[in-house]
C-alpha cells in the first residue's frame, strides 16, 4: 500500500511530518538510491527503500504513543543533534526509551511548552494551519508600546525571507496587552501558526526588541503550570483525548461557526443602536417647541380668506 513518504518517516521515528518535508526538500531523502525533492512523494515501504542520511528507514511495528510535555528552558536546541555539541531538548528527556520528536519549533532564545511525541498523526494535526490549533505566548519587549504600534501588529506585516523562500506578508497577530511601562511591555500573543521567528520578526519591524518569549499554552487546555525550566511530564489519557478533539476538523467548524454566529449578534446589536438612537432623535424633535422668530423680523400673519362675490 502506497503512503506519502513525510508519513512513513514520521511513523519511522525521524521527524514530525513537517519536518520531515523540510529533510525532503533539502535533498537530504533517497527512495531508492535517487534523491527526490518534489513533493508529494508516495512510496511503498514494502518494496521500495528510503533513506536519510546515512539511515536505512524499515517498516516498523507502531510503539505505544507516547506524549510528553516540556518545559524547554532557554539556550536549549530544538534539534536531535549539534555539530557545536550544544545542549537539546533530547538531552532532557533522555530517559525516555522510545524515539520522540518535538511537535512545532522553539528557538534557542525561547522558552516554554513544547510536546514530544512519537504519535506522528497526532503532531500532524497539531502543527499543520488547516487544523488551526493556537498557541498562546507571553511576550516581554524593551520599552514602552504605543496603541498606534499594536494595532499595527494586528495588521500584518511584510517578512523578509527568513532562510529559504521568498518575502510573506503575516495574517497579523491576535495581540493583547497585560502591562507596560517606560522599561518593558509585556503582550499576550495568540498564533495558530508560527512561521519562522514570526513573533520575533513582527515585533522588530515595528521597533521593538524582545526580551523574553515563552509559549504558555497550547490549545487553552494544556499549559506548563507546575513545571520548572527543564522538567516534563506525560500527559494523561484525556489530554491526549482533547487534543485529538481540538485538532479535529469538527471542532475547528463548530470555533467558525460559533464566531460567525458571535459576529452576527454584534452586529444585530450594533443595527438595533443605531434605530434606537435615531428613534429617539426624531421623537426629541418632534417634542422640540417651534421655533422663535429672530429680532427684528415680523412673523407673517395668516391671510384672509377671499371674499366671493
């Protein structure tokens, strides 16, 4: 039976079935001796072979999933291995025996929740936009942020091409402010998809340098409370089983048609303003005593009737 080739290797232990793509992209997948980087790539473990690196990849028996949470401190790699011989995320969950890999990305200056699983359909669905299933990040920048700035965050912003690709504009960031003052500004950010350094490179176009960035949550329900930087637990059966539900489609079309419907009463109630106010000023006109001629001018007298005959 033939499979997308991100989907075997991420059953395989490798990579999320994003990061995956990013290895197929880069040259660094051989189907059959020949390095194939235009997707999509469907193959048949069975008869054919793939490789990466210098790894042989074999139709394996499907491990129990296994699902951790991280509480990433920062200066750690979100990678499997560092030419410099920097400290990893794999370094904290060493004891664990089954092969995980993180679900999304945390950059070295960057702290907070961060999954690893060896679920690969799960990660999919958890880092994949259609899905939709948002992360919500605590902020601190240097310095004080205006309205004007922040309203321009939520805008969108034009982003260079970070590595490989070209300039994209961002749908805009779903921001909100906790504090500021004349030394920091700290915002809340919510993102159901994080390019590279979004956050970070959003921030800096509009003048402001970020301090300190952690990721609290992931799908509201789950967050790093209780844990210290480097720390992690397994999540229980029904965390698994919420994050199933969030990063289904049905939930995502009850989320749109629940803000469709939200919208529309905003605007029902809008309208409904609007009459109320211009009922009330035409009733205050009507009620309003005529009005007085001005000084020095004559109020015309009604006209007499004419005689007939």
């Amino acid at each position: 039976m033939q499979v997308r080739l991100q989907k075997f290797m991420a059953d395989c232990g490798i990579a999320s079935r994003r990061h995956s793509e990013d290895l197929i992209r880069d040259g660094q997948v051989r189907v059959n001796g020949i390095v194939r980087t235009a997707l999509p790539i469907l193959i048949d473990p069975d008869k054919e072979q793939v490789t990466v690196g210098d790894k042989l990849l074999e139709p394996i028996q499907m491990e129990k999933p296994v699902h951790v949470l991280l509480y990433k401190p920062r200066g750690i790699l979100v990678t499997r291995q560092d030419q410099a011989g920097r400290k990893t995320v794999f370094d904290l969950v060493k004891a664990i025996p089954q092969r995980l890999f993180p679900v999304g990305r945390l950059d070295m200056d960057s702290r907070g929740l961060l999954l690893m699983t060896n679920d690969g359909e799960l990660a999919n669905r958890l880092t994949h936009p259609s899905y939709g299933v948002e992360k919500l990040y605590i902020v601190t920048v240097d310095g004080k942020m205006s309205t004007a700035a922040i309203e321009q965050i939520r805008k969108g912003a034009w982003l260079g091409p970070a590595g490989r690709g070209k300039a994209v504009r961002t749908d805009g960031l779903k921001i909100k402010l906790i504090s500021s003052d004349r030394q920091f500004t700290t915002l809340e950010v919510r993102l159901s998809e994080a390019r590279n350094r979004e956050i970070r490179r959003v921030l800096a176009r509009v003048g402001f340098r970020v301090r300190d960035l952690c990721r609290a949550a992931i799908a509201q329900k789950l967050t790093i409370k209780g844990l210290s930087p480097g720390e992690f637990r397994f999540l229980t059966d029904a965390e698994v089983a919420w994050l199933r539900h969030a990063s289904s489609r049905e939930y995502q079309d009850q989320k749109r048609n629940a803000s469709q419907k939200w919208f529309e009463r905003k605007e029902i109630d809008k309208e409904r303003r609007r009459l109320l106010k211009a009922t009330a000023q035409s009733d205050a006109q009507q009620k309003s005593p005529p009005a007085r001629a001005k000084s020095g001018q004559r109020t015309p007298l009604p006209r007499k009737p004419a005689r007939r005959g």
